[in-house]
C-alpha cells in the first residue's frame, strides 16, 4: 500500500476523555471547534494561515464566545484532525484508507494553493495522481472509501479517477501487469508445484485474462456497475471475460446463489443487484456460461424480479437450449399446485423453435447476408438435443398428478418436428404420463399416444409397449406391426414397403397414431386380453427367427420379399385381436362402408391373394 507523510513536528495531539482532543504546548488555546460530539482546543494562527473557511468562521464568531461549531465538514472529526495536524506541521500518514476523507475535509475548510503554496489540497491531490491511482488495490480501497463520502468525492471527480484507473488497468495487455491481484477460484500451477520449467528456469507465470475479476467483488453494486460499464466501454476486454466477472460478483453478494437458492439477505436488495447483472451481460449470447444463466433465471423466479429481465433471460437461455440438462429445467412452481414450472420451459423451447424459424426465413434473403446468417444456424444436431432434452423433462413432470394434458401435448409438440434417433424418450414420457394419471379419458388417452411414431420404437422399447397395459389397444398392434416389418426386412429400420405391406398398415401407412385421425374412441381405447398380447408376442419370436432364416436363404427381388411379408402379417394379425378393434364399431353403428372395407383382416385376405399376381408382375419387369 502506498502511504505519504506530511510534517516534521512530532504528533503533540493528546485527549481527554472520549470527546476532547487538545494539543499539548506552552501557550494556551484560544479558539474551541466542535466537529460532531468532539471537541478540539486549538490555536488560531495555524488554522488562519491555511484555511479561508476558518478566516471566515472567525470572523463571523460571537466575541462573547471562542467555540465555532463545524457539523457539515466530510471525513467529520478524524479528517479534520489530518487538516488541522497538517496545519501545525505536525506528522500525519495519508494512505487510501483516509486521503478521500482528508481531500473532502481539505475542499470543506478551502485549504487552496492562494492561501499558502504547498497546502493540503495540493499535496493530496499529486499524492493520488501520482501513487494511488498507479496502484491496482489501492485504486480499489479509494474507491470504496468515496462511498461515505458523496456528493463531495463525486463532485471533486475522485470517484469518477477511481474508476478511470481501475478500468484502465483491467483493459491492459495481461503480458503488461506487474502488480498484486486476487485470484481465488483456482490455484495457479506454481501454487500446486506444477510451475512448468524450460531448461532448468522457471518460465514467468501467464496472468490469466480474468485476473482482476475477484478483486472487484468487493466493491458495491453501483460503484461495480460503473466499473464494469467503463470496462465494456473500452473494448479491450472479451465478452467471456465480462460474463465470468459477473459470475463472479453474483456468486459473492448472493447467499445461495451457486446452489440455485436464496440463503437469506435483504430480497429487495437481492432483486436490484440481479436485474443490474442481467442489464450488465454483454451482447454476444455466447461470452456468458449456460450455468450461470440458469442460475440468474432460478434466483430472477425466486426474488419476482421484473418481467423485462426475466424474459431477457429466457431469450438468452433458449437460444442456447441445447447446451441444458434437464436438471436445469427442473424450475419449481412459485403459485398453484403445480411441482414444477411447465410455463417458463414452455417459452424456452419457444424461443429456440423460433430462433431456428428465424434461421429459415433468413435463407431466402440475398448471398450478401451469408456471413451474417452462418453463425446462428440450428443444426439438425442441435434440434436432436433439444428433442431428447424435452423427452426426458417431460418424463419428469408427468409424475405430477396436477399437471394438466394440454400443457404436456403443448410441449412436446414443439418438437414433434425435430429429428430424433428414437421415440423412446418420448414413450417413456407418455408411458409415466399414463401410470401416474388413471383416470385419463379415451379421448385423452388417444390425443397422448398420437404424440409416438411407433415406427420409431427400439426392439426394447416395442417389447415394453407390447406388454404396457397401459396403452391402448391400437398403439400396441401398431408396435407389433412395425416389429415384424423390421425382422422381416432384416435391419433395424422399419422400411417403406408399397402396395400390400402398406395396406396391411393400422389406420395408415405413417406408423404414427398421429395420423390416425379418422379412428374412433371405440378403436383406441379397445383393449386386448393377456392371452392376446403373449399370443401376438409367440408369433412375433416366431416370425424373428423364420425371417432370419428366410433372410439368409433368400437374396431374390423385391416381389418375393414383399410376398413372405404379406404371408407374415397375415399370420401375425390375429383375426382374434383385429375382430375386437372393428367389431366394437360395428355394434355401435359407426362402421362406415368404407371402413368396412379397408379393415386389415379383409385387406390381408385380399393382399394374399393378389400376391402371385405382383410377384409374376415383379418378374416380367
């Protein structure tokens, strides 16, 4: 720390009792000043000869009485004892902890270089531009102290230097700083022995670029929000850098906040230092850790901060989305009885939706906007983990009794166009979704599984399907259905098969209960018994092996390949299973002619039948 020293005479300042300071020589006081509850017996010629605000309190002061009462002056009794001890010659030891206070005391008393040449005023101010403010803790200690003492430190332009010179120095070429700073998050590698060595000399430690980020925690939210602004201002400093800095600060001044919760502390204050390191972030949504905003957007949900910030912040995070885990979604509901938050996930994943739509509308504008467009570009990567991502947040929730149908549907239809590898994130979804809801209607039951492209079910998701109880009778016909097109076909993919595997297809060719749309509740919601599905379950083992064998003895055309599968389906779909699912809708009467005709067990009679004639058809081309 620097320090500078006034004065040769030895410090003859002594008190009498708490209140009472006096100076202890030959001659008698002649003159009393009350700062505050302190009284100081002094003389008058020292004062006079520096100070034009004392010529004036003397001259304005009673002859009946030599007491002059200050109660306005800056630093109160401790800086007006550095002036007067300046004024005696006496020693006195400035440093940044007192030369605010005794720069605001000087100004107060108008110790100015027409009174005297070399006044206070004047040393003070060559020992701040010269020392303090070269000094990287000293700029800060400064800068700390001019808090207490507004509006004379802003007024006199030491707050606005204080911050000057930190800024500065936060801007620097990391090669060019010299001095001492903070740097607790991690041990440097000379901390931990690990200093590298370059032929047998220690090469110079590498000051990492967020090296002054600790040191200004300490400062408060106003001074720290004029700092950081001078940073950016700038321009030197990366965006990464400014986002780890508030990190940084709302780490420190936030009980709680690195673990998502509010550990105490004012909440009015809470809100205001959150929405300023919201209005701080930078521009480029990528300089600031995905963590960090999570963690702003619990603590914003948390303190009811201001729906601008907020929504700032779900802006941000939901062009990101892909870089979440679903723990991060995992927001608890402030009102109502709902678990979790389902509306603040909703408007992310909106905001991602939108960003990739955004994307799409940009690319029918001129080449010229290329460079502009390529680094805001939603990949097909991204969209698949924003689809698992939504999968397996929509697994979670549905353990909540109180959430509703619509807004589980809502979500995930947000995604329905996103490629994924699998449905199965999304059946489990489905499948928690219906265990922990038993009383869901038919029609309830049937909006859900609409949601599923069985087609896109793993063997171990279809062999969980086909014995869930849970799922209507049509969903697990339909997996049973794609299960054998796949063994037929020998690969893990459900393939397109045209003309009569297509027709053989349950309320369509798409394999998703989406596009079954003309189905009635009656179809969906039939029910087979136990003995149907293990029934099914035999016949399809049976048809895996079969179709290996056949696989392997068969390499022929596509006529005969179609053939086998007809011949296949036919077997698989028990007219037993298939009589329950129509003729629910025939003693209802809602059977229509051409429902009647287009029911799998009379297409499948009809497909056997026109097989030899396609395969003799197959041949000829």
């Amino acid at each position: 720390m620097k320090f500078m020293k006034l004065g040769s005479k030895p410090d003859s300042f002594q008190n009498d009792g708490d209140n009472i300071r006096y100076v202890a020589t030959e001659l008698a006081t002649d003159i009393v000043i009350s700062v505050g509850n302190v009284k100081f017996y002094l003389h008058k010629f020292p004062l006079l000869s520096k100070s034009t605000r004392f010529q004036k309190l003397v001259t304005t002061t009673n002859e009946n009485s030599d007491e002059v009462h200050i109660h306005d002056i800056p630093g109160g009794p401790a800086a007006f004892e550095i002036c007067v001890k300046f004024c005696y010659g006496m020693t006195v030891t400035l440093n940044a902890y007192n030369v605010v206070a005794a720069r605001c005391a000087a100004e107060y008393l108008e110790m100015y270089e027409t009174v005297e040449k070399g006044n206070l005023i004047y040393k003070i101010e060559v020992f701040l531009n010269s020392s303090i403010f070269k000094s990287w803790k000293d700029s800060i200690i400064v800068l700390q102290t001019t808090k207490s003492l507004l509006p004379w430190s802003e007024e006199l332009k030491v707050v606005s230097h204080g911050i000057d010179s930190i800024a500065t120095k936060a801007s620097i070429d990391t090669s060019k700083v010299e001095w001492s700073y903070t740097y607790n998050r991690k041990k440097l590698p000379s901390e931990n022995g690990d200093e590298p060595l370059f032929n047998g000399v220690r090469k110079p430690q590498l000051v990492p670029k967020d090296w002054w980020v600790e040191d200004l925690c300490e400062l408060q939210l106003d001074l720290y929000q004029r700092v950081i602004t001078t940073i950016i201002a700038k321009g030197s400093v990366s965006g990464a850098v400014i986002g780890e800095a508030l990190n940084a600060y709302a780490s420190r001044r936030i009980p709680g906040f690195n673990k998502g919760v509010i550990q105490g502390g004012d909440a009015a204050k809470n809100r205001i230092l959150l929405e300023t390191i919201v209005r701080l972030l930078p521009m480029d949504t990528s300089s600031v850790s995905f963590s960090f905003l999570v963690k702003l957007l619990r603590i914003a949900i948390m303190l009811e901060c201001e729906e601008l910030e907020r929504s700032e912040l779900i802006r941000r995070i939901g062009m990101s989305l892909e870089e979440a885990k679903v723990s991060d979604l995992l927001i608890r509901a402030s009102v109502g009885e709902a678990i979790f938050d389902v509306d603040i996930v909703q408007r992310l994943v909106e905001e991602f939706v939108a960003r990739d739509q955004h994307v799409q509308s940009d690319s029918m504008l001129e080449d010229e906007l290329q460079e502009i467009r390529s680094p805001s570009m939603v990949s097909d990567p991204s969209k698949a983990k924003v689809a698992k991502l939504v999968d397996g947040y929509l697994a979670e929730i549905a353990r909540d009794p109180s959430l509703p149908l619509s807004k589980f549907v809502d979500l995930a239809d947000l995604v329905s166009s996103f490629p994924r590898a699998t449905h199965d994130g999304l059946y489990r979804a489905i499948d928690m979704y219906l265990k922990d809801h038993p009383g869901m209607s038919k029609s309830e039951k049937k909006r859900i599984c609409r949601l599923m492209n069985c087609r896109k079910l793993s063997a171990d998701a279809c062999m969980h399907a086909v014995q869930n109880e849970r799922l209507p009778m049509r969903v697990v016909v339909q997996v049973l259905f794609f299960e054998q097109l796949r063994a037929s076909s020998g690969g893990n993919n459900t393939p397109d098969h045209p003309g009569s595997i297509r027709a053989l297809l349950p309320g369509g060719s798409h394999g998703s209960s989406r596009s079954t749309t003309t189905n009635t509740e009656e179809e969906w919601d039939a029910v087979g018994t136990i003995e149907d599905i293990k029934a099914l379950k035999a016949e399809l083992e049976a048809l895996k092996l079969s179709g290996g064998a056949s696989g392997r003895n068969n390499d022929g055309g596509k006529g005969h390949s179609e053939k086998v599968a007809a011949s296949k389906m036919k077997g698989l779909m028990s007219k037993k299973i298939f009589s329950k699912i129509w003729s629910s809708k025939e003693k209802s009467g809602e059977l229509s002619s051409s429902d009647t005709s287009e029911s799998p067990a009379s297409t499948v009679v009809e497909e056997t039948k026109s097989t030899p004639s396609r395969s003799r058809r197959h041949s000829v081309s």
